[in-house]
C-alpha cells in the first residue's frame, strides 16, 4: 500500500510538472501575443496618422489657394451703375485714381467716403 502510494505521489508529482510547465508556456505565448497585438495597433495608427497628416496638409493649402483668390471682386449695383455714368470703368482689377476722384467730384464728402469704402472692401481700390 505504501508503494502504490509513493507511485501516486510521484505519478502526481510528474503531472504537475507536466502542468507547470504548460502555464509557463502559455504565459510565454500571451506574452508574444500581446506584443504582436501592440506593434500591429501600433503600425495602424502610425499609418493613419501618417494618411490624416497628408489629408490635413492638403486640405490647408486648398485653403490656402481658395483664400489668396477669394477677395470679393462685386460691387453695389447702384455703385457700379453710378461710376459706369461717369466713364469710370468697373471691369478692370483696379482705379486710376484721377478717374475715380472725377466721377465721384459731384458727390458729397459722406458719399465719397463710403463709395471709396465699399470699393475697398470689394478688392478694386488698394
């Protein structure tokens, strides 16, 4: 009987031998996965940073180019009408300013300021 006892023992010796080295093993093998996980996670969002900051960069210099050729270039209808009748001539990038002064001549000093004003804002006055 105590044979078959100490042959027990050794039997349940050996298995658990047998399983401490299945969980250290495992343990080894979660350890391996949760680096594979982090270097994928980690390659993911470097390329997704990597692809933002190139769309972001495209997007400011579409900004960029939309704001440097957006300056308003439309006037009054009434203003335009009013220097169109006095020969001034509201299609060109900019006005002479001797045209300018000439047309707006008959004009008080309150109206000339606020014509120069608007034709300012619309780009055509620098």
């Amino acid at each position: 009987m105590v044979e078959e006892l100490n042959a027990t023992v050794g039997r349940l010796t050996a298995a658990a031998e047998a399983l401490e080295r299945a969980v250290a093993r495992q343990n080894e093998v979660a350890v391996e996965a949760q680096a594979s996980v982090a270097r994928i996670v980690a390659e993911s969002e470097s390329a997704q940073v990597m692809e933002l900051t190139r769309r972001l960069g495209e997007a400011e210099a579409k900004i960029a180019s939309l704001t440097a050729s957006a300056g308003r270039k439309t006037l009054n209808p009434g203003t335009a009408t009013m220097l169109a009748k006095q020969g001034v001539d509201v299609a060109t990038p900019t006005l002479e300013a001797g045209a300018l002064d000439g047309a707006l001549a008959h004009l008080s000093v309150e109206q000339r300021i606020a014509v120069k004003a608007e034709l300012m804002r619309a780009g055509l006055l620098g």
